[in-house]
C-alpha cells in the first residue's frame, strides 16, 4: 500500500469512528445498564440477547479502529452472555466498565 493510499485509508477509518460515536456511546449505556441489572436481578431473555447482540458488533468491529484490548473484552462479554443463565453476573459490570476505558481511556 503506498503511503498515499495508507493515509486515506486511515482518514477513512477515522471518518467512520466519528460517525458511529454516538452509535457506539448508546450501545455502551446499554451494556452498563444491563451489566447493571444482572447483578442484581435474573436477566430477561430481551436484555440478555440485547447484550450478546451488543458484544458481538463490538468485538467484530473494534480491533478495525485499532482496539484491539476493546475487542477481548467485548469476546468476554459476549461469552457470558451468550448462555443463559449468565452465570458470573458479578463479572459483568468490571467487564463493561473496562470496555468503556479501553474504548474511551481519558473518560
């Protein structure tokens, strides 16, 4: 790939992660909440589909900006998810809150 061609696929890149900013924030909200709710309660099927749904765009997309960390987290999260009952709820929140830092370090 010529430098060229590399830079404006980055610009690219960084063009479409500016787009789904807000996407990407109220599918975080959503996991906290959910992460949230676990832990205290059974999930319901809706929630924990929600959020293996969630999980699973995420850890498909996030190592294509670069976050790569972002994208063994959301592999975690989906795996949890994925069988009901979830069985480590208390796993969940640490989880989702370390995906928003690997995703957002300086919030």
């Amino acid at each position: 790939m010529t430098p060229q061609a590399a830079a404006e696929t980055n610009a690219l890149i960084a063009e479409l992660w500016q787009r789904h900013l807000p996407t990407l924030k109220e599918r975080l909200d959503t996991l906290d909440r959910i992460a949230a709710s676990a832990a205290n309660v059974t999930l319901s099927e809706a929630d924990r589909e929600q959020a293996v749904a969630i999980s699973h765009k995420f850890a498909g997309s996030l190592g294509m900006y670069g976050y790569q960390r972002g994208t063994e987290i959301a592999m975690q999260l989906e795996v949890l998810y994925r069988t009901p009952p979830v069985s480590q709820p208390h796993l969940l929140v640490p989880l989702t809150q370390e995906l928003r830092q690997a995703i957002f370090p300086k919030n």
